[in-house]
C-alpha cells in the first residue's frame, strides 16, 4: 500500500471550484487549503504506478495550475527496496566496465522530464535496462 500527500495549485478565483471537484474526486481525499489556492489531498494506490495514474486524473481537473506529489509512503515497495539495495553493489557493475557504452546508461535524477511510469516500472522490475 502507498499513500502520498499532494499539493494541488489553482489561482484563488478557482479555489472553491477545485476544491469542490477534488472533494467529489474518487482519485484522492480532500484534507484541507488556504485562501492562495494551495489544496491538501492524499491518494493511496498499491503501488506507485496506481498513484501515478489517480495524479494524472488530479492533473487533469479544470483549473489546477499544479499537481505535486510531496511526501510518499510505500510499505511494500521500500522493503523490496532496501533488499534490492542491501544485496547489490555498492557501485553498479556497469559503472566498473571499461568498456560499456556510456550511452546505455539511465539517468534518472531529472524527475520533471521523466516518464514516471516508465521508471516506476524500471524499479519494480518490469523494465530491465
């Protein structure tokens, strides 16, 4: 299970209609906002790809400027995670091989031109790379 707090921002002229949309939303909860057009909701998925597709629904609301996802917490996948990462390298072998082509390697620190999907994906290992 995962659950994440987003930060959804609309101009205060639409405040009142975006809040009223994102209460009536089945993709997240409604917790609360503040007069500058800041709303506070959280959505839960069974992963993060489930998140990922009820941000897109948020995202999609008339009148959000934004749609961040803040703080998350994922029981499940941070467990794997932290096997993942206590039975790798320390440095990744690709990193240590003199003759790997640097163009095989994935970056994966710019999130704002990412496909989240794709690299949701990437780490619940259905996309070897």
């Amino acid at each position: 299970m995962n659950i994440s707090s987003i930060v959804v921002q609309t101009l205060p002229k639409f405040l009142d209609e975006v809040v009223e949309a994102l209460k009536a939303c089945e993709a997240c909860d409604y917790h609360m906002h503040d007069e500058k057009g800041r709303v506070i909701v959280t959505i839960e998925g069974k992963d993060v790809n489930d998140e990922l597709k009820k941000l897109r629904v948020i995202e999609a609301i008339p009148h959000i400027a934004a749609a961040d996802m803040q703080m998350a917490y994922s029981e499940d996948e941070l467990e794997n995670n932290m096997d993942i990462i206590a039975n790798s390298e320390v440095v990744p072998a690709m990193l240590n091989d003199g003759d790997a082509d640097p163009s095989n390697i994935v970056y994966n620190g710019d999130l704002k031109k990412k496909d989240l999907e794709a690299f949701a994906r990437q780490l619940d290992g259905d996309v070897i790379k």
